[in-house]
C-alpha cells in the first residue's frame, strides 16, 4: 500500500467518525465543529484526487462561509438541546435503513466510475501540462471578476451581521459608551442635592459639662 492510499484511508476514517459525531454530539455547538472537521477531511480527499480547485472551494465555502454564519446562528438561538433529542432512538432503526439505503445506491452509481478507462498517451501528457486550478483562476478573475467581488461583499456583510446579532452585552463586565463620555459635560458629572434631614437633632442644654466643669 503506498501513501496515497494510506492517507485515502485515514482521511475518510477520521470523515466518517466526523459524520457519526455530527449526530450523535449532545452540543449543538460541537456538532458544527464536527462538521467543519468533515468538510476538512472531504477536502482533503479531493486534493488526493487531484481536484484542487474543488478542495479549496469547499474550505472557502463551506468552512469558511456557511459553517461559520450556521454557527453564529446556533450560538444566538440558545437552543435548548434536551427538547430537540426526545424521541431520537425511537426514530433511529428507521433513520439507519434510510442510510443504509442511500449509501447503497450512491455505491451502484459511483462504483462505475472506479473502473479503469483506457486513454492515448497523448491525451494524457496533454492533461498532465494543464493545470485546472489555474485555469479556473484566470476564468474567475477576468472574466467573473465583478461577481466574486460583489459575492466577497456579501458574506462579508452577512458575518459581520451574524457577529452584531450574536453579541451580547454582559452582566458581569462594567462598559462605558464613548460617545456618552465625549457628550458628558461639566454639570453633569456632579449634582448637588438638599435633603431634608431624616432624624431630628437632640436638643442643645446650657449647662456645661462634666468635662468643662473640670
């Protein structure tokens, strides 16, 4: 067995413990990261098969956009884990044929495309001096410049949106707006106040003391 399938091998092991833990993860929270770690190894396994372009658009995409607006909405839901998890082993049996059927159908379909075609030698030196990543990158950024741009914007503007609605102020931390200390004035950092007194003073005798008396 050579390195490249070893690593095919611990790649999707670590996929599938990935997977198994998205569903299985008590914490909503953890469940994300879980995911994230799934689409890392899936990554990593398109860049064994030698499409990079689609292995670095999965880690833009889904792990740097969509993972992390979906766990900035976890976090701001507050949602409340044991609600969510009442009837799940009742449901598994018919969830783990589902799978079992799914898995089995996209093996009939993909296990096709395993077989070994036979192409000229020409053909593949002709593939082997282009490289793919490249010319998606010169297509992009010429041709679909203005897109990516305006696409860049808007999960720009949606994760600082997801980051705004997510961040609370907390109880336990002493925070002082700046624009109230730029508009604080002179008569408003001290007011002086006349309360009536709350208790009568003792009437004052004439008499002198004990100790002047002395």
């Amino acid at each position: 067995m050579d390195v490249k399938t070893g690593l095919f091998y611990v790649f999707s092991t670590v996929l599938l413990f990935a997977a198994f833990r998205v569903i299985t993860a008590r914490n909503p929270v953890h469940a994300a990261l879980f995911l994230v770690l799934a689409f890392f190894q899936a990554a990593m396994v398109w860049m064994l098969l030698k499409a990079e372009f689609l292995s670095i658009t999965l880690v833009l995409v889904y792990v740097g956009a969509v993972m992390v607006l979906f766990l900035f909405v976890v976090m701001m839901l507050d949602i409340n884990v044991d609600s969510i998890r009442q009837g799940f082993w009742r449901h598994f049996p018919l969830a783990a044929l589902m799978g079992v059927v799914i898995a089995l159908e996209m093996a009939a379909v993909l296990i096709k495309g395993f077989e070994p075609v036979a192409a000229p030698l020409a053909t593949g030196q002709a593939a082997a001096q282009v490289s793919n990543t490249k010319e998606l990158g010169k297509l992009l950024y010429t041709h679909y410049v203005y897109p990516l741009e305006v696409a860049a914007a808007i999960l720009l503007v949606a994760m600082i949106a997801a980051i705004a609605l997510t961040l609370r102020q907390r109880k336990d931390t002493k925070y002082v707006s700046p624009s109230d200390q730029v508009r604080a004035k002179s008569k408003d950092r001290m007011t002086v106040l006349k309360m009536a007194a709350t208790q009568v003073a003792p009437p004052q005798s004439d008499e002198p003391t004990t100790e002047n008396k002395a």
